[in-house]
C-alpha cells in the first residue's frame, strides 16, 4: 500500500505544483496581453499580419449585437410582449444568401473581410481562423457559409497543424452541419485525435467520450479513462487555482425541454411525471420564476424576517442559471441578520427571536467567507478570521472550515495544522463536504494516517453531496487502485463527471445558453452541437430538442401565431436522431421514446416499425414512461407493428394511466374508443382479441342492459372529473402526432355514433314506457289506492339516470361527444 500512497502524493503534489504554474503563466498572460493592445511587439510577425490587424479596425467598427441577460418580464403583458418580439423575424434567423448579402452589407465587413481573404492567401492563421468562425457562427453579422468555414479551418488545420481548427474539422464531419461536409465519422474521429494528441480540451472530451459510449469506435474503457483523466486533471487544476475554497462558479447546464416539462410535456413526459413530477400544487413555490421569490423574499426581509434576508443573501452569493453572483447584494443581507444579532463593540442583542443566533453564525460565515476568497470585498485574511470567530460561537460547520483553512495555510496567522486539523474535523462531523475533502487528502497526502480507507470515506461522504474534489479522488483511487479495487469503469465515470461539471473551462455553455434566450436558435445550436460532442447529456438534449421536427414550442394554436419560419440549420431530422440516440444511450427516457416515434413515423430515417416498438419497450420497461406505454397500447390497438390485440391494449392503456396518473384524460379517452372498437368487433365477430372483462360474455343480458352497462363504465370517469370537451386539445399528453396518422379514428366515430343511436332508441322505448305506466297507474291511482310503481323505476334507474335529472343531459353530451 505505502509505496501506492507515496506515488499518489507525488503525483497530486505535482498537480498542486502544476496549478500554482498554471495560476502565474495566468497573471503574467493577462500582463502581456494588456501590454500588447498598447505597443507592438517586437517578436518578428507572421506574414500578413498588417492586413489582419487593419481588418480588426474595420470590424471594431461594427456594433456586435449587445449580448447582456434579456431582463425577464413579469405578469401577461411581458409574456405577451415577448412572445410579439420573438414573432419577430430576426435578421440572423432569416439571413439572405452569402452573394446578396456581400454587396448590400457592405462598410466595414466588407472591407474587413477583403482584408482577411488577402491575408488568408498567405495562409496566416489569425486571418484564416477569423474568416473560419464568422463562417461558422456568424461574428459582426458575417453570413454564415459552412462550406468556406469547412475550407478555411482545415486549410488552417494542414498548414499549421491548430488543434483548435482540428476540432472544428471534427465537429463538422460528425455532425455534417449546415450541409457544408458529408457526414463521416471515422474523419470526424481522425480530426478529433489530432486536436486531442495536442492538448486540446474541447477534443480530449470528445475523444473520451466516443470511446465511453461507443460512438463508431468500439467502447473502450481504457482509452476513455485516458482522456477523460487529462481533462480532470486540467479542470482540477484549474479549480484549485481559483481562491480559497477553490473556484466558484454558475452552473449553466439544463435541458431546454425541461423548462416546458420535458420533451413531450407537462405530465407526459419521463422527467416531470412520476417520481420527478413536481410535488406541489400550483401556487406553491415549486412552479414560481426566481423574480418572484426574490420579490416575496425581500419584502418579508423588509418586515424583518431574519430568515428570508438570510436566505436572499445565499440566493445572490451563491448564483443560479438566470441569476449572475451579486457579492454586493448578498453582503448587504447577510450584514442585516448580523446587525440584528450583534450590536455595537461585539455585543449581543439581549432579546431576540428564536433561530437568530444560529442563522447570525451562518451570517457571519458567509461573510467571512467573502472576506476569505476577497468576493465583494478586498481579500483580507484578518477580517475573515474575525467573521469567522463569531461564526464559531454558535458552531458554524462554514466558520470552522475557514478557519481551518486559514491555519493549515498560515493565511493571515501562524500555521497550525494540528489546531486546523481539530477545526476541521469540527466542520466534518458536521457533514460539511468541504472540510470532509480537506480531511480526506489530509490523511491521503501527509502520511497523517496509513489507512487510505479513512480518507476514501471522508471523501464518500463528501462526494454524496456532489462535492467536485471529492469525485475527483474518488477517481484518482479508483484509477489507481489506493484504498480500493482499481476499477476503470468506476474512475471514468467520476472523470466524466469531473470534467463535465468545470462548465467555465471546458465547455460553451455559458455563451449557447446567452444566444437561446436572446432568441437566435440557430447560434444556439451551433455552440450546444460542441458541448453534445463533448458528452454532455443536457446539451445532446438540446440540440435534438432544437432541431426536432415535431416539437410544438408554443402551447398557442398555430393560427394566433405566425410561427418564424425555421431557420434552414434547424431543419435536420437525422441529426435530431442521431443525437436523441445518444441522449438515450445516456439514460434519458424521453430521449428513447423520441427514438421509437422517428423510427415509427420515418422521421430522419427510414421507418423501422420493430425499431419503433424495441425503443417504446425499453422506455416502458423498467422506467415506465407513460407515454411509450400508451404509443404500445395505441400500436396494439391499431395492429401497427403488434399484434391487433384490443385485450393488450387496454392493458398497456391502464399500465400508462397506473404509470401516470396526469396523464387520466387522452387515456380515458383512447381506452373508451377502444371498448367502442372492441366491443364491435365482439359483435360482428371480428377475428380480434377483443378486451376479457366485458360483461358481453353474460348471454342473459339483453342488448339494451349491455349498452347500458358498456356506456356506463365510461360515464363514471367523465362524472368524476367534471369532463369538458374543450380540455380535448389543450391535454397534455395527448396523441398528438399520432392522432394524425390515425386511420381507424373514422371507424371509431362511426361506431359510437351508432352505439349512441341505439342509447337513444333505448332510452326513448323506456321513456315512452314509462309513460305508458306512469299513465296506467295514475288511472289506477285515480280509480283506487296508490301503488307500489318504483320498484320498476328503480331498477332502471341502475342503468339510466333517470329523466328529467340533471344528469341526464351531461351523461348523453359525453355520449354524443366521443
Ligand atoms: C499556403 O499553403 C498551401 C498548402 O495548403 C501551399 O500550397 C501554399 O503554397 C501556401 N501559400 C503560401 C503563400 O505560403
Ligand atoms: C489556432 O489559430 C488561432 C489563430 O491564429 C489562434 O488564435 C489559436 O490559439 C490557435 N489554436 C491553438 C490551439 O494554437
Ligand atoms: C465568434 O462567435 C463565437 C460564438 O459566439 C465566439 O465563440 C467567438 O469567440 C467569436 N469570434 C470572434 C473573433 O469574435
């Protein structure tokens, strides 16, 4: 083991080293780039370089596009006003051909790009990358032409050997976007490798992850760990470059469908139904925007809830997705719960509300913490020390971190690491993950204890809180074998993770996510296209979910709102596929079920029935996705692929509903046609595997009784829900796209129309009948004493309701209806 340990400390003090090397080429980087914009250098420049530099004058001309956080609007009129700005065609959704554009544009970029073109012929390579990207992603409103972007990145990828236009090269052969290459993996592998062998990060994780998941390599876990080992290593690096307590940042990534509930809906879908179903009603917190919660939190922090200030400070210290870090504001808080605790020269308040003393050392914690890493705040160690300390007071797990962290250091006191140990191993008890990392490498690289089972289980501990470091050693044991079994499936995955979650540095996240909400779908795209090739699972999501042809994005008709035309870069369904199939093989439900639907329908493929049904069997089987359950019920019911079985598909449409229970009306409603279509085939003798549990099988009942009874079952559903006709289109969940292609829907209206003729026939005889004795007795009545009549009446009153009831009329709508 000891030999192990020995190699493993070498090997992250050479991390540490690494980093601190990384941390100054930074600072003396940003020097010389500074420098740079004033004078000139004196290193002799690549040929060309005048004409490049005369062409940034010209492109500084030209206004990009203010790229700052739309503020969101509250209430309807914001969402209105919104909705009428993005029916707006945006000039870059809707630009013209390269050829008209040129000479209409015109100035500056003309200008510029005359100078890089003549630059370029002399193959210098800022001028080729330049023309490469406004090719490709559109700079300084540059048309986009993805064949020159193609020609000049790999021109630039020959002569120079740049990893950088090696990856573009790649990303274009894999993913044949905007047409300019035919798709090609094994040059898109080729091209990726090359970029990956020199280092380059966005290649590294694509490499890894084609080996990962198997993408026109067989899998190989060994080659994956390689390179997905590379970038954590760098991410690692990096993170630990950043102050104390390591880098902070905003996590960016999400699933553009899951703000609408998911691929298929609210209800519908495998990521907001079932156990991921939002667990709320509808005014609770759970489905507020963050405008509305900070709102409500700062007016209950006016009125002095000291709770509320609190927790606002952490919302802006700590950011969210929509939501920058605000240091400044999240002091301001958490100085109002200290200032309600800690009066004047340190001294407590001597009455204040219970939970204060506590939630005042969280305070000062933070506080601290900002003083600590010089967030909002010129970094000072002293006053940090002095937040902490009274963060202590009340046993704050974040004080006693810091604090440790101040003595292990000797930042701003004398070391003592014995003193930062106990401090720790305070803030550790506490579950608090940092400190429980901190404690885990200690006894990992100082020899502080043998037994590196110790340190693994600090760093499960804190790895069960998602802690970034802990994953990191967790992979490094693993890939090493210390402390436990050496497991390369166990290391790549927590590399993966790693590497996946330093968002700022290895990924476009940021910058697609800025570019969807501005509007430009097609911006969006091409930045989520690098981050899917790199592995992400969210961004897969995205660009499938983008260039999804079947995707209704707004829940108004189609006819309130002049749909922007697409742009022609979202319109590739094979794409889509390709990229909803790797979002499958990551686990994704939904994705999967999105398979099975352009498989069935030949959506960007050819159609493949058994593809269809082996997709919706997976997604049905052990994660129960309602809606693949009801694609098999529909398939069943319609011999589409399955067996024509209606007693199969009414049990897939009972497993879809007992799977989901938002999903009650379209399956109602398909389960009710298909006891209509059953129940004809029953009666004209169909060879169909009509539903078992019928009472048709009971020869006694009469005709009428059976209608009754048929059309019965059905009613208590629509009693129950207050059924309304209307809901029919707006359902989430609905069949959608299936509906369309629905041949036996005719056949079914048909049917009920006449099974609903007969209810009437019936009704109207028994009504009349009724009639007739209610006219019988009253002449009896009138001749002798009354007698006994509802006996008859109550029997029927089992299978109608009867007339004159208000139920009456609703009962015979729905029959009519559907
Ligand atoms: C530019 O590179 C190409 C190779 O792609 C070469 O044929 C050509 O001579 C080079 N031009 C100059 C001016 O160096
Ligand atoms: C590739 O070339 C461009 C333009 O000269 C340069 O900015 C970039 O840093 C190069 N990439 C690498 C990885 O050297
Ligand atoms: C061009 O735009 C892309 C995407 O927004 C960006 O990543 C890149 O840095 C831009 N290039 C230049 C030279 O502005």
């Amino acid at each position: 083991m000891r030999p192990h340990i020995l190699w493993l400390s070498l090997l992250l003090q050479s991390v540490d080293l690494a980093s601190g090397e990384a941390h100054a080429q930074h600072v003396l980087g940003s020097d010389a780039r500074g420098g740079d914009v004033d004078s000139p250098k004196e290193t002799p420049r690549a040929p060309g370089a005048e004409l490049v530099d005369a062409a940034w004058v010209e492109l500084r001309k030209i206004n990009q596009p203010l790229r700052d956080r739309p503020q969101k609007q509250q209430g309807i009129f914001g969402t209105l006003l919104s909705l009428a700005l993005k029916a707006v065609p945006t000039l870059r959704l809707t630009a013209p051909p390269t050829e008209t554009l040129k000479s209409t544009l015109g100035g500056p970029l003309l200008r510029a790009t005359k100078l890089l073109e003549e630059s370029a012929a002399t193959n210098n390579s800022d001028a080729l990358y330049l023309l490469a990207e406004m090719n490709f992603y559109g700079n300084f409103s540059h048309p986009r032409n993805f064949k020159a972007s193609f020609d000049y990145y790999k021109k630039l990828a020959s002569v120079h050997g740049n990893s950088s236009a090696q990856h573009m090269v790649g990303l274009m052969y894999s993913t044949g976007i905007g047409g300019a290459v035919e798709r090609d993996q094994a040059r898109a592998l080729l091209y990726y490798t090359f970029a990956a062998n020199q280092g380059h990060t966005r290649a590294e994780m694509t490499v890894a992850h084609r080996y990962h998941a198997g993408i026109s390599v067989p899998k190989s876990c060994e080659n994956a760990v390689k390179y997905y080992k590379r970038v954590a290593d760098k991410a690692i690096a990096w993170y630990r470059s950043g102050p104390p307590g390591g880098m902070g940042w905003v996590p960016e990534s999400y699933r553009i469908a899951d703000e609408s509930g998911g691929v298929y809906g609210e209800g519908a879908s495998v990521s907001s139904s079932g156990i991921n179903a939002v667990k709320a009603h509808p005014n609770s917190d759970a489905y507020a925007s963050i405008e509305d919660i900070i709102e409500y939190l700062d007016l209950i922090s006016q009125k002095g809830d000291f709770k509320a200030s609190y927790n606002l400070g952490r919302l802006y210290y700590e950011g969210q997705r929509g939501l920058p870090k605000n240091f400044k504001l999240a002091s301001q808080y958490f100085l109002m719960v200290t200032q309600k605790f800690w009066k004047k020269n340190n001294r407590i308040a001597e009455s204040f509300k219970p939970g204060l003393d506590k939630i005042a050392c969280k305070a000062a914690g933070f506080l601290g913490r900002m003083h600590m890493r010089g967030e909002g705040y010129k970094q000072s160690f002293a006053q940090a020390k002095w937040w902490f300390e009274r963060g202590m007071t009340h046993g704050d797990a974040q004080s006693q971190y810091g604090l440790g962290l101040l003595y292990l250091n000797g930042y701003g006191v004398d070391k003592n690491t014995a003193k930062a140990i106990q401090l720790l191993k305070a803030a550790a008890e506490q579950d608090y993950s940092p400190a429980e990392v901190q404690l885990g490498s200690l006894y990992l690289d100082q020899g502080y204890n043998d037994d590196p089972t110790v340190a693994n289980h600090f760093f499960e501990m804190a790895a069960r809180q998602g802690n970034l470091e802990a994953y990191y050693y967790i992979a490094e044991m693993n890939f090493f074998g210390v402390g436990r079994d050496k497991s390369c499936t166990a290391a790549v995955g927590y590399y993966k993770s790693v590497a996946e979650r330093t968002e700022p540095l290895v990924s476009s996240w940021a910058e697609a996510n800025l570019a969807y909400e501005d509007g430009d779908e097609e911006l969006a795209l091409l930045e989520y296209l690098t981050a899917a090739e790199q592995g992400y699972e969210k961004a897969q999501n995205n660009v499938a979910h983008l260039l999804d042809p079947g995707q209704s994005r707004l829940p108004i008709p189609d006819w309130l709102y002049p749909r922007a035309q697409k742009g022609a870069l979202l319109e590739d369904p094979s794409l889509a596929l390709i990229f909803w199939t790797r979002s499958s093989r990551q686990g994704n439900i939904d994705a999967l079920v999105k398979m099975g639907d352009y498989y069935l329908y030949g959506i960007g493929t050819t159609a493949d029935v058994d593809k269809a049904v082996q997709c919706y069997t997976g997604a049905s089987e052990y994660h129960q996705s309602a809606q693949a359950l009801y694609n098999l019920g529909w398939m069943h019911e319609n011999g589409l692929g399955l067996n024509q079985d209606y007693h199969l598909a009414k049990r897939y449409y009972d497993m879809a509903l007992e799977t989901n229970d938002e999903a009650y009306l379209p399956v109602t409603l398909s389960l009710l046609k298909l006891r209509a279509r059953s129940a004809w085939n029953t009666i004209t003798n169909g060879r169909i595997n009509s539903i078992q549990d019928e009472p048709e099988t009971k020869k006694d009942w009469s005709l009428s009784e059976w209608i009754a009874n048929f059309m019965q079952d059905d009613m208590l559903y629509y009693e129950e829900d207050g059924y309304d006709p209307m809901y029919d289109d707006d359902m989430p969940g609905g069949d959608g796209i299936l509906g369309e292609l629905d041949d036996g829907i005719f056949e079914s209206v048909v049917i009920i129309g006449l099974v609903t003729a007969l209810v009437f026939l019936v009704l109207y005889r028994q009504q009349r009948q009724q009639a007739a004795r209610q006219q019988e007795e009253d002449a009896q009545r009138r001749q002798q004493q009354p007698q006994p009549g509802g006996q008859e009446q109550d029997r029927n009153q089992g299978f109608f309701p009867p007339p004159g009831d208000p139920n009456l009329g609703m009962w015979a709508a729905g029959g009519v209806g559907h």
